[in-house]
C-alpha cells in the first residue's frame, strides 16, 4: 500500500495544475488579508479561519483538501489536536490494519517515516493547494488531519468511514506542543517564552486550536454517531493499552484474533510502536526531516502524562483548569492530568 501511495503523491504537477495552483496562492493571499491575525508560533502570523486558528503555510491546503478530497467507505481518519499523540496513533493503526501484510520485521515503518505511510490531508497531500490523484491507493487508505469537525470535507461526514480521535489532556499537549514548535521555530524569528505561549494556548489563539473546540467537536460526534467517530483518550492508551488497543481494532474492522491475543499481537505491536522503540528506528533518527521543516527528532520527545507537573506554575495550572472548567463543562467530556 505504501508504495503505491508514495507514487501518487509524487507526481508532477501539469501546467493546467501549476496554473491552478497559482490561481489559488492569489486567493489564498487575499482571503489571508481579510482574517484576523495573531502573532505566530512557528511564523509570523496565524489566522482565524472558520472559528479556528492557522498559519499561512497550511491555510492554502486546507482549503484544496475541503474542496477535492473524496472520501471513500473504507477511508480511515485519524485526527488529533496538534501534538497529542499523532505520531504515535498513525503508527499503532497502521501496524494493525496491516499486519496481515508486513510482519514487524518487515514492515514499512523500519525504512519509512511513520508521516510518509500515513500522510497529513491538509500539510501533506493538499500542501500548498496541490491535488494529486489519490483513487488508485489501495484500500484501506489512511490518513491523518488536525483540521477541526466542521470544517471537514462533506464526503468524510457522509460517508461511512472511520474517524479516530486522539484527545490529550491540554496540559500535557500544550508543554509537548511548545518543546516542538520551539524546536522548530525558525533562528531569523525571536524566541517565544513559555509564558508568552501559554497565555495564547489559554486564548486558544495556537494552530488549530482553541483546543476545546477542537476537541468538542469530535466529542459531540462521537456521543452522536459513534460507529462512524471513536474518541480515545491518550491517557487511557497509556494506562489500559491492551484493552484501548482491541476497541480500536474492532472499531477499525480488524479485530484481533483468539490466536493473535493468546499469541502476544497486541503487546507485540503495542511495543513495536513506543515512543522508546520508535525513536530507535532509521528513519526516525535526527537529521531527517518531515514535511521539509520539522527534524523528525522532535516527534519523539518524551510521551508521558503528567509532565506539565515540571513545567506550569501553580497560577498558570489554576488558569488552566478554570478554562478547562468553563469550556468543557457540562460536556461530559473528562480529563485525565495525571499518570
């Protein structure tokens, strides 16, 4: 499957389609020029488009994936607030919708970045408004987007594929969020505090956020429909892997097996796809990049609940909770901050 995928994504562009491309950098540039702004974590500026949060550098994508993405009843979507798991989840999902395929000895994650088999809609595929071929990928194809609930293609809510939500708590998303963007945050720009960030996170002026919104909307779906949106807390994939495991796959339509559980699958893959093992492989080792910005390093920090605890105040930890408090309450929709 991966194969096939990476051809598709790489084909070059006709001079119809670099036309196309142009046409929408002009829109781009003027619908820019009519949002709200604020000062950027990783850029300049993000912007307020359709109630969320944005750079420049994904908004052109984001709006080829709304218009051109075709969803398929066999598509898989995964999809998290930036930094809540993501990397970990494309890994986990990927390994289990084909290990009838690849063994763990085997599989394309040993010589691919995990962001390369599993690609961004909007970052990847859709990156500066391109539209590439994707109807020959073999099914099941999965794929991955931090873009919001409405602001989803129609064909992903009216068909019947899956959507699999990774939801971390804010505290430990929002420290993990800022080691990376730091990371990556550009030498020319002058550096952001912590405390600079966390009052934006607290706003909920940070890509893709404000996080409560990001995560309500999913929340809500699932409680609504929830054989098409499963939502998984990244603490209890943490606590209670093997039983987070098997709801996933039986989600997903591949169940694991008597055999396979008696045999040790579950666990098998469950190690296979830790952070500890990850970040040992080849193509997840410092130097390489994804999405020609990000040092793929950066993906594999540290991974564990409760880490906010060595970093946030206890006033910046209160002001938290209260947004917490007020955004989500009522929702039914708890948090778990510690480990």
């Amino acid at each position: 499957m991966n194969n096939t995928k990476s051809r598709a994504l790489q084909l070059p562009n006709t001079e119809e389609e670099d036309d196309e491309l142009n046409v929408q950098s002009q829109e781009s540039k003027i619908l820019l020029n009519s949002l709200p702004r604020e000062r950027g974590w990783l850029s300049d500026y993000i912007y307020l488009y359709k109630d969320f949060w944005v750079t420049s550098y994904v908004l052109t994508g984001i709006i080829s994936f709304q218009k051109n993405f075709q969803a398929k009843d066999t598509d898989i979507i995964l999809v998290t607030f930036p930094k809540s798991g993501t990397t970990w989840l494309k890994a986990l999902v990927y390994s289990m919708v084909n290990r009838k395929i690849f063994s763990l000895d085997n599989t394309p994650l040993n010589a691919t970045n995990v962001h390369d088999l599993v690609p961004f809609l909007e970052s990847n595929i859709y990156r500066n408004g391109q539209n590439p071929g994707l109807s020959g990928i073999p099914s099941p194809r999965v794929f991955a987007t931090h873009v919001p609930y409405p602001s989803l293609p129609e064909s992903i809510k009216s068909t019947t594929c899956r959507i699999v939500y990774l939801c971390r708590n804010p505290f430990d998303n929002f420290i993990s969020l800022w080691h990376f963007l730091m990371r990556a945050r550009p030498k020319d720009l002058e550096p952001l505090s912590l405390e600079y960030c966390f009052d934006k996170f607290c706003t909920g002026a940070c890509g893709f956020g404000p996080f409560w919104g990001h995560f309500l909307g999913f929340w809500n779906e699932s409680l609504k429909n929830p054989n098409k949106v499963l939502f998984l807390m990244y603490e209890d994939m943490k606590m209670e892997n093997k039983l987070q495991m098997k709801r996933l796959a039986d989600f997903l339509g591949y169940p694991f097996s008597e055999n396979e559980e008696k045999e040790g699958v579950i666990e098998e893959i469950s190690k296979f796809c830790s952070i500890e093992s990850m970040r040992d492989l080849q193509p997840n080792n410092s130097g390489n990049k994804v999405l020609e910005r990000f040092d793929v390093a950066s993906f594999f920090r540290k991974g564990e609940v409760g880490d906010w605890m060595n970093h946030l105040t206890p006033s910046m930890a209160d002001r938290l909770k209260k947004v917490v408090e007020e955004k989500l309450g009522g929702s039914g929709l708890n948090l778990k901050l510690f480990g």
